[in-house]
C-alpha cells in the first residue's frame, strides 16, 4: 500500500475581499461624507471644505507609502492591525470630540492609516501569482471596494438625515471589528504562500520584457491620480452640484451616486477580459473620456445629462483604475512597494484635486467653471507627460 504525497491546500484568499469591503465602506463614509457633513451641518464654504481634503490626501500620500513599506518589512498582518489601530483611534474621536472637531480628527487618522489596509490587502491578494491570476484577483479586489463604495456613498445623507452625524463613526467601528476577526484568522497563512517567478505575456500572446511593462506602469502612475485628481475635485463640489440640479439634502449623495455605480458595474464588466492589457490606445481612450465626462459633470445644470456625464466618468476611471493597479502589481518583486506607490500617487492626485477646488472656489466666489479651468490646464499638462512616455514606448517595441 502506497501512500502519494500531496502537495499542501493553498491558504483561500477570499477573506481579503471581506475586509476590503468592510474598509471601503468605512472609509467611504468617512471621506466622502465629509463635504457633506462640513455643508449641511456646520455650514462651511466649499474652499475650507476644499482644504480639509487636500490636507487628507496630503496625508494619505505618507500613510500609504509607510504601508507599502510597512508590507515589505512586517508583513502584511502587523501592518494590518496597525492600520486598524489608527483607524480605530479616529472613529473613537469621531463620536467624542467636539462637533467639527470630531470629523476632522476622523478623516485625519483615516487619511493617515488606511494605507497599512489597502496595501496590505492588495500585496497578499496577487502574492505568488502569474499574469493570469494577478488579473482575476485585482478585478476581484475592484469589484469589492468599487461594491462597498457605491453603497456607502449612496446612503450618506440618507443616514445623516435619518440618524444623525454619530452614525457616520459607529458602522466604521463595526467594520473595523469585523476586519480585525478577518485578519486575524486568514493573513498570516496567506503570508505563507512563496513568491514565483512567472512569464508575463500581452493580450496577444506576446511576452512583455521589463522595461516595457515599467513603461506601463509608470503611465498608469500618472493617469490613475489624473482619476482622482477629478475625482476629489468633484467630491468638495457636491453641495453645489447637487444645489444647481435642484436636488433635497436627503437624496442628493443617491443622486449623485451614478458614477460609483457605474464604476463598480464596469469592473464586474471587464473581470474576464484581458484584451486591453499592454494595449496603450486603450488607456489613452480611457483618460480622453474621463476628462471629457468630467467636463460634463462639473457643467451640466440638467439632471439626465448629469446622470450621463457621471456613467461615463464611471465607467472610464474604472478601466483606469484597473489598469494601473495591474501594471503596478504584476511580475512585480517588490509588489508591497509598489502597492504603496500606487496608493501614493492616488494620494497626491487627490490632495492635488482638493486643491485646485479650494482655489477654484476662493478664485471663482462659488462658480464652478473657474474650478474646471484650472484643473484641465492640470489635466492638460499630465498628458504632455503621458504623450512622453507613449513616445517611449514606441522606440522600445521598435528595438
């Protein structure tokens, strides 16, 4: 009687989307509740409102690559439950510091902390694994967030509405304590998995050398905080958005919640499709429909064509945002460096949007048209440099 050795079960990598899921629902209530909240609540101008979220993201730039490094030194646990101290610490100011004080302490440590998670999650979900799979897990890790965001921001003024502003810190404690059983039981196993190294090939079969997908990654690197740039240049605006299509208080986050919806819809759209990858055309499209849908969601004083504008935004930061954490991520030996560099460009892009919202409004005394000037001279600038790197390219798939 003979007795076969098996090789032994991989550890499952799903409980990381649970936690993903939890943290992106917190942290969505958090941040982009925020100009909500600083509106209706305690009646700030948009360019203060503006401020706090460059300071966020300003902050958000060290946090995220202390976590990235945090990774690559501690592991993807420790670095976890690092990042959930400091979340945790913020949601406990939230319910108890003085009104005002209370949210900006909350979005501070938020800010601050909630790299440790993403990078986390994103380095263990694509640890040890090909092109292939690489794909199926950051699709995975998209739809997830993309899901809990979209829900979480819908519901925003809806809860604040209903139940007051202490809800915005009770259910991220909830997620928190969830994500912390999550972690405990599941990361370090996962951490177990030995790192491989794997042929990456294009779309068409093609391998790809390293200093091409470098090449990619560093595009996506610029058009990927391009996306949040508008993003939170949108975000601080959404009281006066919402003021100039008529919309009540109580609905307007619903409203205005097409774009995630689109976005999450998007990722679940293109998880099985590989065709765009290594394919340079596909990002440039991308990047030209997102600032042309931003120009109509910053613009439009009709809701149907608002609703439009927002699908169309959705749906272009989508593949911008899967595209970049792909080539951020994939053959990588670093991947917690690089997870965290992606996580920072996204920081300084939103810390740059904030920005340009806070002057925009300080310039503009309320009129949203100064706002998109000065960020599509920004937007304009960003794609000089991604014409540069595109010419790159060229001569090294000439060599």
């Amino acid at each position: 009687m003979s007795i076969l050795a098996t090789e032994p079960r991989r550890p499952t990598k799903w409980p990381l989307l649970l936690i993903e899921v939890c943290q992106s629902f917190a942290c969505t209530l958090l941040m982009f509740g925020q100009p909500f909240y600083s509106r209706h609540v305690l009646h700030w101008p948009i360019w203060r409102i503006a401020l706090v979220q460059m300071l966020v993201g300003l902050l958000s730039i060290a946090g995220s690559l202390a976590g990235g490094r945090g990774v690559q030194r501690l592991g993807a646990k420790r670095t976890m439950l690092i990042g959930y101290t400091g979340l945790s610490v913020g949601a406990l100011l939230g319910l108890t510091a003085p009104a005002g004080w209370n949210l900006f302490m909350a979005v501070i440590f938020t800010a601050l902390f909630q790299g440790c998670v993403f990078t986390s999650v994103q380095s263990s979900l694509t640890r040890g694994e090909d092109a292939q799979n690489t794909q199926k897990y950051v699709s995975a890790f998209n739809i997830s967030w993309s899901s809990a965001s979209s829900v979480a921001f819908f519901v925003i003024t809806p809860l604040i509405s209903s139940y007051g502003p202490p809800a915005l810190f009770i259910i991220p404690l909830l997620c928190l304590c969830i994500n912390c059983a999550a972690t405990l039981s599941s990361v370090g196993r996962i951490q177990s998995i030995p790192e491989a190294e794997h042929s990456i090939t294009s779309s068409l079969g093609e391998d790809v050398p390293e200093r091409c997908r470098r090449i990619f990654r560093h595009i996506g690197w610029i058009a990927n905080p391009c996306a949040y740039l508008m993003i939170n240049v949108i975000n601080p605006c959404n009281p006066v958005i919402a003021k100039q299509l008529g919309l009540q208080f109580a609905v307007a986050s619903s409203w205005l919640s097409a774009w995630f919806f689109m976005r999450m819809i998007t990722f679940w759209l293109f998880r099985c499709w590989n065709g765009w990858q290594f394919r340079i055309n596909v990002m440039l499209g991308c990047f030209t429909m997102m600032v042309i849908a931003f120009t109509g969601v910053m613009m439009s004083h009709t809701l149907w064509l608002q609703v439009l504008c927002q699908l169309l935004f959705g749906g272009s930061v989508a593949m911008t945002i899967q595209m970049s954490l792909f080539y951020s991520l994939v053959g990588s030996r670093t991947r917690g460096r690089h997870a965290g560099i992606h996580e920072g460009v996204v920081a300084a892009g939103s810390a740059l949007g904030a920005g340009l919202a806070a002057m925009g409004d300080w310039l503009g005394h309320g009129q949203l048209e100064v706002t998109w000037l000065l960020t599509f001279g920004i937007l304009c600038l960003s794609a000089m440099f991604i014409a540069a790197h595109v010419m790159q390219l060229r001569g090294q798939q000439d060599v």
